[in-house]
C-alpha cells in the first residue's frame, strides 16, 4: 500500500497530524510573538495548519515542505479558505532536500514530528538551527521514552532503543548546540489518544465506504498491528512534545 496513501486515510480527521491538541499550538503560536512579516520555514508540514496559525495572527511569511501530496493539496485548499496569502507556499518535496536561497535567514524554523528527515532529533536541531537567524526560534516536535520499553515492542515496531532519548535529553540536546531552550508542551495521555484513536476510526470509515479498495486487507492489517502496540505498550512507553529553543542573537 503507497505510504501517502496510507496516512491520508488514517489522518482524514486529523488537522494537526501529531499527538498533540488546538491549546498546545495555539499557546505555541502566542509564545513566539512574531513581527509583522516574519519568515518561517516549517519541515514536514502536514496539513499547514501551523503555518496558517502563524499567518492568521501575525502575517508571516513562510514556506511548507511536506512529501505528502495529499497533505500538501490540503494544505493549500486550507490556506485558501481560511487565510489566503501569496507570502504562503507549500511545496511537496523531502525536507532534507530544501535548500533556502540564503542560510540562516528564517525567523522560525520548525520541523514538528518528523525527525526521521534528519536521522534523528539531533540532526533535526543541527538542520533547524542552519536555517533560523540569529535572534531566531527552533521548533521540533519528538517524541521521547518515558520508561525502558519492552523488548518486545521494540521487536515488533522496528524501532531501535536508541531512535529515542529521554524528555530531559531531548531538551538538553539543543542546549548543547547552543540554543537556548525557553518552553516545553508536553502531550498527555488524552494527545496521545485522540491521535492514534483517529487513526482507527478513520480507517473504519475508509473500509466501511470502500469495500472494493484494493488496499483494504493491508490497510486493515497495519492498523490492527499499530493498534495493538499501541495499547499494550506504545501507551505507557512514549511521550512527545513540542520543544521551543532561540537561536543566540
């Protein structure tokens, strides 16, 4: 089954593609206080709606790079009804690939949920931190373990122990890079919740509707698998949030 495929089914009622809520990155919004006209690159950008958050209340400008072509079309019917803005783009593309036509010249840089573009979230603060102006804001969205996962699940996800630290290493990590690290919006158990409930109920409906899709036996077996994990460990064992550092003037 094509991965976009995928997700645009599963995150079909999903505005904000990460396990987080509307109050978290509406107080991540107010916390940057941008001026009028700031420039904000945003990598992995989903369904834009942070970029349209910070197009609604400051007139930014900015640009949005995601590999989804469903959530980029998405993203840009959005931005159409809600804000439209020709300082917006969103361009489908890999992250890793976006090369900005003057380095460190962004007021925000943010890769929110998508550290894999990087190799990890220490390659993420090193790429973000290359592309905001001094002064600037690094945003990053990871997620982290909050105990010693089990064996097992590790097994069955593929994951690697090592493909996630601590809450305190994540935060510690772009200090260590010099940035200096002024907020925190940690999901909770509800975050985490709706975001993989979602996920399922989407997929039900998507099967319920297309019964003849020739995906569904696929789709029906990852998400039966993601479930499970979910439940009987991923639950317990991950947490995500949201990381605000600034760049040294």
């Amino acid at each position: 089954m094509d991965m976009w495929k995928y997700y645009d089914i599963t995150h079909r009622h999903h505005v904000i593609c990460n396990p987080t809520n509307s109050e978290k990155l509406d107080r991540l919004v107010e916390l940057l206080r941008l001026p009028a006209g700031a420039s904000v690159v945003d990598i992995a950008s989903g369904k834009g709606e942070f970029l349209i958050r910070l197009a609604e209340t400051y007139g930014v400008s900015g640009v949005g790079i995601d590999k989804s072509p469903f959530f980029v079309q998405e993203a840009e019917e959005r931005l159409a009804a809600l804000t439209p803005s020709p300082d917006i783009v969103f361009h489908e593309m890999d992250g890793a690939e976006f090369v900005p036509e003057a380095p460190r010249s962004f007021d925000v840089a943010s890769c929110i949920g998508a550290s894999w573009i990087y190799g990890g979230h220490g390659g993420t603060l090193d790429a973000m931190k290359g592309l905001v102006a001094p002064g600037g804001w690094v945003v990053v969205g990871e997620a982290f373990w909050t105990g010693e996962p089990a064996a097992e699940y590790l097994e069955l996800s593929g994951m690697p122990r090592e493909m996630f630290a601590s809450h305190v290493e994540n935060a510690t990590a772009g200090e260590e890079r010099g940035l200096e690290l002024v907020h925190t919006l940690v999901s909770t158990g509800d975050d985490w919740d709706r975001y993989e409930g979602l996920q399922w109920y989407a997929a039900s409906e998507f099967a319920r509707a297309n019964p003849e899709d020739p995906d569904l036996d696929d789709l029906a077996e990852r998400i039966a698998k993601e479930k499970m994990m979910y439940l009987r460990w991923g639950r317990d064992s991950l947490g995500w949030a949201m990381y605000v550092f600034r760049q040294a003037a």
